[in-house]
C-alpha cells in the first residue's frame, strides 16, 4: 500500500527566519521532548531550519524515497523512517543529487547512507544514522509520504519545525508548541550568555552568575 498526501505548510518564513538563530542546544536548557539524539551530519558546522516532509518506508522498498521529491518545495526537509532497519541505506548519490537538484534544506535518514564520499561532494546537508554498502530497492511494496513518522522515540508530523546543527536535531510541532515564543525566549538566552562570558571575564566565577553556589553554603 502507498500513501501519498499533500506537503504541509505550518511554519511562517518569520518563524523559519528567527530559528535560524537559535541554537538546538539553547531549547535543550528549557524543555526535554522533540531531541533526536543519535544521528550525526554528514557536513559540519552546519545549520538547519526548515519544514518537515515525512516518508516512511519498509526495511527494503525506497519507492516512496524516490516519489518524495516530486512534492518538496525549496528548503523543505525531508525525514525518512527506515522502520529501524539499520543495515540498509534507501540514500546514495542519485537520490543525493536529486535533493541537490531539487534546492532541498537537508535530509534526515534514521538509517544508512551510501556512496559516503561523492554525496559530500554534492553538499546536500544530510543527517543520518551508519554507512552501508548494502542497499533498498524499488520494489512496489509499500511507503508512505506526508504521514506522521518517529525517530529517537520522538515524533515527526509533516509541517513540522526542524532545526538540526552539530548538536543534534529539534522537532517542533507549531500546533501544540508556541514556537513563536520558545524561540524569542531561546533569542534571549544567547543574549544573556555574552554577558555572563563578559562576567567570566572579569573574574567572577560562574557558579556565582548561576547560582549554584547557594546549593554549597556551609559546606
């Protein structure tokens, strides 16, 4: 069975915009849910900010890998659940060079990639899980495009927020979250570190700036 639905549109350039200077990390300091913690960037130093476009294969059939760039818009990310199969990679240069073609944000893979060094010539930013030379087919069993996927035990919803870079990857879901005001607080998160690394500095400790010394009192 193959399912194919419409590409989502629930996050503002305005928000795409702020996002792009906030850091996963920063988000990491006021909540726990929406991490995805054990991919890595194939590139790095790099940022990115984007909406979600969701596929979900079986362990052998990428037909739906190859379909979802049909529908992706410039900038879109595309997250695709492998069903935990870890062994097999459904992404390689030719797949690589149509998100390259097609001007997509990155690609998310909770599984394998291929031909490791000629996708990091295209420079498509891709986060993924292992390198395999074993790979998915075209098959016609089955996929699923723009359906809700989970990776990391952590849900991804097409039309989601996706902010990934060196540490990590955050999922937002702009129906249930303020990303709104998440972000403007995570804005003035960063604001406020330059100036306790201005306090730093000056030489005062920073368990002093953060309070933690109250927690040693009489000790």
């Amino acid at each position: 069975m193959f399912i194919l639905n419409k590409r989502v549109s629930k996050v503002s350039d305005e928000i795409l915009n702020l996002y792009k200077e906030v850091c996963p990390s920063t988000i990491g300091h006021m909540q726990d849910c929406g991490f995805i913690r054990n991919l890595k960037p194939l590139h790095s130093g790099k940022k990115l900010v984007g909406t979600a476009i969701t596929v979900r294969i079986p362990h052998l059939d990428s037909t739906a890998v190859h379909k979802v760039f049909d529908i992706v818009n410039e900038g879109d990310i595309v997250v695709i659940d492998t069903n935990k199969d870890y062994e097999r990679a459904p992404f390689g240069e030719l797949v690589c060079y149509m998100a390259r073609h097609k001007k997509v944000g990155g690609v998310i893979i909770d599984g394998c990639v291929t031909d490791l060094n000629a996708i990091k010539n295209l420079g498509v930013n891709v986060w993924y899980r292992n390198v395999s030379a074993l790979t998915t087919r075209i098959k016609g069993i089955e996929g699923s495009i723009n359906v809700p996927i989970a990776i990391d035990n952590v849900v991804i919803n097409p039309g989601d927020l996706i902010i990934a870079d060196d540490d990590g990857i955050l999922v937002l879901n702009p129906d249930i979250d303020n990303v709104e005001e998440l972000g403007k607080r995570a804005i003035n998160v960063q604001i406020g570190e330059i100036e306790t690394k201005a306090k730093i500095d000056k030489g005062i400790p920073l368990s002093e700036i953060l309070g933690a010394n109250k927690y040693f009192e009489g000790l």
